[in-house]
C-alpha cells in the first residue's frame, strides 16, 4: 500500500471517524428534497473496490442503525452506501464474494427495501 491508500486506508478504519462520516452523510440537507447522490454512491464504490471488504466490519453497525431508522435522509444514506459496496464487490475475489460474506449486506438491503416499501 502507498503512502495516500495507507491514509485512506487509517481514516476509513478508524471507527470515530466513519461515526462523524455517516452522522454528516446522514444529516437532511433539503428537506424533502434530497436524492441518491452519486458522488456519495462512487465514494463507497470506490472504497469497496479498493480495499475489498476492509471497511465492513466498521460500516455494518451504522448500516444496520440506519436501515432501522424511518427517516428519509437516514434511508438515502445507507442506500449510498449499499449501492457502492454492490458495485465495489464486483471487483472482489470469488472467495469474499461468496453468498456467507455479503449475506448480512444484502439482507440489510432487503430490510430498506421493506422499510421503504412501508413507509411510502
């Protein structure tokens, strides 16, 4: 790892520092006005892509929080991040795509489906 992945790499790690993260990706910005955004989605791709599943086990809490929550910010957040890790794991290796390694990250996605299949 290079000098910039490795500072990646720390801060993405670092569990006060996604905490602050996802607190600011998950504030309302508009309210009722704020869509999927696609930098967010590519933010999340990106770092699935490059460093794998790295970053699940600090992600999953706040991913599990934010599918339980029933506000629209919350629900577009953990949308972003789901999206991304979808997208990132393609470029995985068969071993970490298996169905045990992203089974809790589809069934969180199937819980925001139902979630806001209720509440619409």
């Amino acid at each position: 790892m290079n000098e910039m992945e490795q500072i990646i790499f720390d801060h993405f790690s670092d569990p006060k520092f996604v905490d602050q993260l996802i607190k600011f990706l998950s504030l309302e910005d508009r309210k009722g006005k704020d869509k999927f955004n696609p930098r967010r989605f590519c933010l999340f791709k990106g770092l699935f892509r490059n460093y794998d599943d790295a970053f699940l086990p600090v992600l999953r809490p706040h991913m599990e929080r934010l599918v339980a929550d029933s506000h629209e910010s919350t629900q577009r957040c953990v949308a972003e991040i789901i999206a991304g890790l979808i997208r990132g794991c393609k470029h995985w290796s068969f071993a970490k795509v298996s169905p045990l390694s992203l089974s809790h990250s589809l069934q969180l996605f199937h819980s925001l489906l139902e979630h806001k299949r209720v509440s619409n």
